[in-house]
C-alpha cells in the first residue's frame, strides 16, 4: 500500500497540472467568446444587410446595383460559415481541454481519497493497538489486585 507521503505527492503533482489545465481552459473559453460574439456580429450586418435590399427593392435598383449587393451578401455569408466552423473549432477545444482537466481532477481527489483512508486505516490501527495495550494493562492490575500484589 502507498504511502500518504506518496499519494500526497501525486495529488500534489495533478493539482499543478490541473491548475496549468484550468489556466488553458480560461484561455479558450475566453477565445469561444470572442468567436462567438464575433459571430452574432457578423450574423447582425447579414440580417441589416438584407434589410437594406429589402428597402432598396421597395424603392426600385438597378441589375447592377443587385448583383453587386448578391455578391456582397454571398461574401457576408461565407464570413458566417466560416465563423460558424471556427466558433464550432473553438468549442470542440474547449471542450476537450475540459475533459482533460476534469480527468485529472478526478486523479487528484483519488488520490487525495486514498491518502485519507490511509490515514484514517493507520489512525484506526492505532487506536485499536492503544486499546488493546490498555485492556492488558487493566487485566494485569486486575489479576495483581485480585493475588494480592
């Protein structure tokens, strides 16, 4: 059986990583948000940008002024795919570095479990011992008084 030493060391040893791990998973939960809030952005002039044909339609455009439009809006919307697939990059990370983090928190509190019922084993050993020491104890004062010694 481990030591506590040992366990102790262990659970030091997967905290720092976990802190390094929860430092990462900040970073990139920071990152996500920026993408995201990137992309309800672009998802915004999209919509605006619609709205805008849909009021210049009403008041009577030009082909060219429409196909210029369409292929503006044709860009508008590869930038909000390509937002989509990195916001979707973003929380495939994310998550993973989470997972990876909670792994190794799950390690640490083993070990930390494991330590505790180690200690709490030896403290019960020792009990039992100290109880035993003091029922001989009383049994040889008992028989000494009982003889007469």
């Amino acid at each position: 059986m481990p030591e506590p030493k040992q366990l102790t060391f262990l659970e030091n040893l997967a905290a720092e990583k976990a802190d390094v791990q929860a430092v990462q998973l900040a970073k990139a939960r920071q990152a996500l948000n920026a993408a995201e809030a990137q992309l309800v952005q672009l998802q915004r002039y999209e919509s605006g940008y619609n709205q805008q044909l849909g009021d210049k339609l009403e008041r009577a455009m030009t082909i060219d002024a429409l196909r210029g439009h369409h292929r503006f809006m044709q860009n508008v919307a590869n930038a909000v795919r390509a937002q989509e697939l990195e916001v979707a990059r973003r929380r495939a990370y994310a998550d993973a570095i989470e997972r990876v983090w909670q792994e190794t928190e799950r390690r640490r509190q083993g070990f930390r479990v494991m330590s505790n019922k180690i200690v709490e084993s030896e403290r019960l050993a020792e009990a039992r011992r100290q109880q035993k020491n003091n029922d001989e104890f009383s049994a040889r004062k008992l028989l000494q008084t009982n003889l007469g010694f």
